[in-house]
C-alpha cells in the first residue's frame, strides 16, 4: 500500500463584502476569498498554543500559501517562499495538488462587511461556502480549533441558516472563539458540546473602546444547562469576562442550578474556568442560593467566595466566586481539590 504523508495545516480566511445592495451568489465568486495555509509542525515549539488559539502554523520552514478563490480553473495562488526566497506564482494545478497534502486542522475566518443597514445581507453563509471549499480541495478537514471573527463595528458579521447547521455539525470541534460576534445567539444553535473543552466570546480593542454604554449580550442560562449536560472535562468558558460593560442574561436561578447539576451529577467534572459578567450582586445570587438550595449548598467563605462539595467526592468542590467591576459583577465558576480551594 502506498504511503500518502499529510501536513497538519491553519487556513486564515480573509473576507471582504462590499455589496450591500445585491443578493449573495452562492457561487465561489462573490464575494473574492482569501484564503492564507500554513503547515503545523507537532514536534516544535507551541504547537498546541498555536492551533488551540488559530494563530498561523507554528513550520518555520514554509510560509503562506495565497489562494484567491474564484472558482477552481481560476484560483490566483503564491507561494510564499522561507527567508529572502521571493514568492512563487503557481497555477492552479500545483495549487490544487498543494492542498491535497493538507490535513486542515484549525480555520480563522474574519469578515470585513461594508455594508448599510439596508443591505439585503443581512446574513450570510461565507462560512458554510468556505467549508464546503475546503472540505473539497484539501485531503482532510478536521477541525479541532475555529475562531470566527467580524472586523467592522458598525455592521457585524451574522451567520446565516446554512451555516449554523453547518457550525452544529462540527462534532470533533474542541475550541471555538467567536470575536466581535455580538450579534451571535447561542440559542439557536446545538452546539458541538460533547468535545468543545473551550468556548471564548471575546472583543478585539478597537471593538472595547467603542463601547460607550452598557450592552446586554444574547447570552443567557441556556448555555449554562448545555455546557451542564456535555460535563466536558476541563472545561474553559469565557463570555467577554474582560470587557465589563458587556453583560450576559445570566441570572441567579441559572447560576443556582447550575450548581446543583454539577452537585448531583454521576461523577466531578473538571472545570477550569467559567466566567462572564452579571447584573446579578452578591446580595441577589445570597437570596436566590437560600431559597433554592438546600443549606449545604452555597457554604460562604470571605472575599465573596462560595463553596460545594460533590456528592460522591466530597474532596472536590466547585467555587463559586464574584468581583464587582463597577457596572456589573464578574462571576467565575471552577473546581479544584478541598485543601487547594
């Protein structure tokens, strides 16, 4: 049997839409894409840091490979040479064999719409179109990190039907970063929660200091009871825990219940982090925890910390502690052993 070696590769997808007025083609030629491939190296340095964030593959002996997607007989593609090397213009032949070599496993997909508010494009499916691109040209796609990114503030990126589903589809999916995606609705999503060990909703800087007012964010305890129910180990979840003027709808009941599933479940799941900022106080999460947990849940410690043990591992207990930032609280969940706590 012949042996086919695969390179483990990062795509950076580039989108720019700039016709705001017109129907979205759903035919590889609108909008022009973008696509930039580096090849990870497993034995070198950061390799998990890099694909875990999508950041360019770590290969120092390769750069990037330029594909301007067309459609496949016209794809405009350079080789970026390592050192002084100049870059390379390769047909699309080489271009298309290049990619079949790749075993595509972390994609940054950013979109710059230069849209009015009565753009017909409203949504759109560039995400599920850029997949099913991949998934055509390169040997594998199996996607462990994705981070989704909308680059303009006035007119952010909302993905469309065909691309949800496609996002739901994802079930080797392990880390997944939305930037800037304000407008991103978990609820109406299924999302790959089984394997997804970290979840990041974040705002780059120019995104935080347009921020005049508080902004209540779409996300709500209907997450909590999904991330609930997957139990992933080591779980990381952030909801723009680092900008406070942007708050979830997570309120005290959900927290409380959240709580008590981790109490009860068959066995402690880890969790490394949850954190995301509250309208909910102290004094709210105090009254709700008395009234809908029993008296051994909840036991306060100082500096506005909460403690409880598992049921069946009485040396690991989930804490729950709260930091007031000036417009909310921050909230942050996570477990450790009794005598770390």
């Amino acid at each position: 049997m012949k042996f086919c070696y695969r390179f483990d590769a990062h795509c950076h997808v580039n989108i720019v839409d700039n016709r705001p007025l017109t129907k979205y083609r759903d035919d590889g030629t609108d909008p022009i894409i973008t696509y930039s491939f580096t090849l990870f190296d497993r034995r070198g340095p950061e390799f998990t840091q890099k694909r875990r964030l999508c950041l360019r593959g770590n290969d120092v002996k390769y750069k990037e490979l330029h594909i301007s997607h067309l459609y496949d007989s016209k794809m405009q593609s350079q080789f970026e040479r390592a050192g002084n090397g100049h870059d390379v213009t390769v047909s699309p032949k080489t271009a298309t064999t290049l990619l079949s070599y790749m075993n595509l496993q972390a994609i940054r997909i950013q979109v710059r719409k230069q849209c009015k508010k009565e753009s017909k494009r409203l949504e759109d499916d560039f995400f599920e179109n850029c997949l099913r691109f991949l998934e055509r040209m390169c040997s594998r796609v199996e996607i462990k990190s994705l981070l989704l990114c909308s680059k303009n503030i006035l007119f952010p990126w909302q993905l469309g039907q065909k691309s949800l589903s496609k996002l739901a589809s994802l079930q080797g999916l392990q880390n997944l970063i939305l930037e800037n995606m304000t407008t991103f609705d978990p609820r109406f999503l299924k999302l790959p929660t089984r394997n997804l060990a970290s979840l990041q909703f974040r705002l780059d800087p120019r995104h935080r200091m347009e921020l005049d007012q508080l902004q209540v964010s779409p996300i709500d305890g209907s997450l909590l009871k999904s991330l609930s129910a997957a139990s992933v180990y080591r779980l990381d979840f952030s909801a723009y825990s680092e900008v406070a003027q942007v708050v979830t709808s997570i309120d005290a009941v959900d927290m409380c219940y959240f709580i008590e599933n981790w109490h009860f479940s068959p066995k402690p799941w880890i969790i490394k982090g949850i954190s995301f900022n509250s309208q909910v106080s102290i004094d709210d999460f105090r009254m709700a925890a008395y009234k809908i947990l029993p008296s051994n849940f909840a036991i306060p410690f100082p500096y506005c910390r909460f403690q409880t043990c598992h049921r069946k591992s009485m040396d690991i207990v989930l804490e729950v502690a709260c930091y007031a930032n000036g417009t909310a609280t921050q909230w942050i969940f996570r477990t450790g052993h009794l005598n770390s706590c």
